[in-house]
C-alpha cells in the first residue's frame, strides 16, 4: 500500500510506521529520520537542514520533495510504501500527487494522528530527557506545534476533499492504536473497491468516461485523485496482526 503519516509531532507516528512498515513489508520512509542521518553523517544534506532541525523549523520544500521523489523512486518503493513526516506542507502534498500520478501509482490513504496538544508536549518533552534531541527542548517543542497547526494542518482539509484522509485517535496502548489504523485501512480499501467497481460498471454501460464521474460519492471524486487522474488500485488486502 501507498500511505501517508500525517499528524503533530509526537503523535506516535514513528513508532507505528515501524509497526506497519513490518505489517505491510514496505519501506518506511522517514524525512526527520533522513536528515538526522544526514546531519550525523555531516553531509552537504545535513549541513543545509541542521539549523532548520534545531530550530524546529520546516526544511525549505525544493530540498524536500526532491530528497523524497529521489527515495520514492528507489526500487524497494515500487510496491509500496509509508511516509512518515512527509508531505509537511501543501507544496510538498502537490508534488507528491503530480509525481505519483505521473507514475499512476497514486496514495491509497492517508492517515491523520490526532493528540491533544497537553499529551503531544507531555511526550515531547519525555523524549527530550530520553533522547536529548536538538529540536526537543520546550521552545522548540511549542515552535514545532505551531509549525504543525499553520503548515502541516491544512494537508487534514487537502486529503480530507481528495477523500483519502482515516483520522486516528492517537491517545491510548501502542498496539491498540496499531489496531484502530488497521481497522482505518480496511475501510479505507473497501472505499476504494467501491469506487474501482462503480467506475467499472460506469465503463461497461458505456456512460462512463473513467474520470470519476458516475462513482458511487456522486461528486465527481475519486479517492486520491481530482477527476481526470488516476484513482488507486484496489486491489490491496489489510490483513489483521
Ligand atoms: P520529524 O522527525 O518528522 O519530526 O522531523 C524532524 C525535523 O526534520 C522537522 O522539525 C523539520 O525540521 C525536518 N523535516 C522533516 N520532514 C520535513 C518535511 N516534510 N518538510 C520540511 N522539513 C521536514
């Protein structure tokens, strides 16, 4: 499957998309993750996001999405995969559906973790004093919130009208979370093979055009694409752990 991680720092995303990568057999493709590396390793990547990280602030796009399609296209990611952190904003989310319609393999579903802000700095703030990472001390954490609640946030709204978005109750044990985001997907998947099929039908009575219309949201939608561009596959299963 194609998913996205959408959600507040903190959310848990990291520790499920370990969860669901091992689930699904598909990479998990972190950003925060790439440019920690790259920021440990001291490379010219590294150097261009450092203060960015330790600000708490977004790396600029360009150096993202190209950093992300370059992954994408890595031959592991030819059957899936979960992205974890990225898109970040809606030039990045834009990107990622110019480049995975081009390639016809368009997102599967989009996850949104959500967190009272109380809980989501509570967390950070514990993983702080475990991790001592550059970007947790608590202004950084609240800058990181904020950064979250004016760039990421509208991507609910994005993928919410693209009718792709499952919004996850991130409070409570990891492996019920782990449930709920299976339970999510297949919902997820059974939305998809209806509108596989009604599109299907649409074409086998001659009345439809492939385009989304005569779909059973009776919009003109189809998940993951605006009409006239490639709709996911459904032929995905979501088996239980
Ligand atoms: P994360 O581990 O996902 O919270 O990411 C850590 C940091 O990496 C963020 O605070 C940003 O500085 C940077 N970063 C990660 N992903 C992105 C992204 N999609 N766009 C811009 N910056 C990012």
């Amino acid at each position: 499957m194609r998913i996205v991680l959408l959600g507040p720092p903190g959310a848990g995303k990291g520790t499920q998309a370990v969860r669901l990568a091992q689930h699904f057999d598909c990479p998990h493709v972190s950003t925060g993750d790439i440019f920690r590396s790259n920021v440990a390793e001291g490379t010219e990547l590294g150097q261009a996001a450092k203060e960015y990280l330790d600000k708490g602030d977004l790396v600029p796009d360009e150096v993202v999405i190209a950093m992300v399609m370059d992954r994408l296209g890595s031959p592991d990611c030819a059957g899936g995969f979960l992205l974890d952190g990225f898109p970040r904003t809606v030039a990045q989310a834009e990107a990622l559906d110019l480049n995975l319609a081009a390639e016809e393999t368009p997102l599967h579903s989009v996850l949104c973790f959500e967190a009272a802000d109380e809980e989501l700095f509570r967390r950070l703030a514990g993983r702080s004093a475990e991790l001592g990472r550059s970007d947790d001390g608590e202004e950084t954490i609240r800058h990181r919130l904020e950064v979250y609640a004016t760039k990421t946030r509208p991507l609910v709204d994005y993928y919410m009208h693209r009718r792709l978005l499952s919004v996850v109750d991130a409070v409570g044990h990891v492996e019920d979370i782990t449930t709920r985001i299976l339970d999510a997907l297949r919902a997820a998947v059974a939305r998809l093979t209806g509108v596989a099929d009604a599109v299907s039908n649409a074409n086998a009575n001659g009345n439809g055009n492939g385009n989304g219309h005569g779909n059973d949201y009776g919009h003109g939608y189809t998940p993951g694409a605006e009409p006239g561009t490639a709709t996911a596959s459904a032929a995905v299963t979501v088996r239980t752990l």
